[in-house]
C-alpha cells in the first residue's frame, strides 16, 4: 500500500472508472472482471503499467508502488483456490457471512482436516525430537 493518499479529486476520478470497485484515500478495490483480465494480459507479457494504462487508470495517480502492489495482490488471487474475487479478499473467519450452510459445513470440514494434519505433522516433529538426542 501506498503511503500517499489519494486526493478527493483522484478519488472521483478512480470511481469513475468502471473496473474500480471500491475507492477509499488509501486503497483502490478493483472489480473480479478486471482481476481476470489483467491477469490474462499479465500471462500474456504485458506489464502491469501498460494494462492499468489500457484500462484507463492514470499512472500519475496511481504510483509505481501501487502499480507491483495491484500485480503482486492479483498474482496472489490468481494462485487461490477460490480464485479472483470482488473487492477484497474474503476474511477466513467468513463462517458468519457464508451463503449457505452447506457452505459453512464445506468450510469448517475443511478446516478440521487441515488442523488435525497439522497436529499429526507436529507429533512427527516432536517425535524426531526426542529420538535423536
């Protein structure tokens, strides 16, 4: 994240564009479709200035550390599980907000099975441990 923040003008400005999802003085929330298509555009070589430059946001505004910080977060979605999503990435603890409780059944599962690996990974840690004083 940037540590200069955008001003009310730059902020009308980013809200008018139709890929922004979210504008705040400090952060900008881009929609899923354009997550996916600058990914595509990554994928294909593009550089992250020149893809924002297309999509019509100004690189004076935006910054060069906001530029790799949008690329780097886009990158990181794109290797999810759940893939690209709108706005910001869903908290883990979205157990309250989940759609259905299917999907809350789906998710807790999952997470039962992961920490029940995790505590057998740390037996065999411990167990290496103590066997070889």
């Amino acid at each position: 994240m940037s540590k200069v923040p955008f001003t009310d003008e730059q902020i009308k400005l980013l809200r008018d564009n139709p890929y922004t999802y979210n504008v705040t003085p400090n952060t900008l929330y881009l929609t899923k479709a354009f997550k996916e298509l600058f990914y595509q555009e990554y994928q294909e070589g593009k550089l992250p200035r020149n893809i924002l430059e297309d999509y019509g946001y100004p690189m004076n505004v935006l910054g060069e550390s906001r530029i790799w910080g949008i690329a780097a977060v886009i990158k990181k979605e794109a290797k999810r599980s759940e893939g690209f999503s709108e706005g910001t990435t869903p908290k883990k603890d979205s157990l309250l907000n989940a759609d259905s409780p299917e999907t809350a059944i789906k998710q807790l599962q999952h997470e039962v099975k992961y920490l029940r690996n995790e505590v057998e990974f740390l037996k065999k840690i411990s167990s290496i441990k103590h066997t070889r004083k």
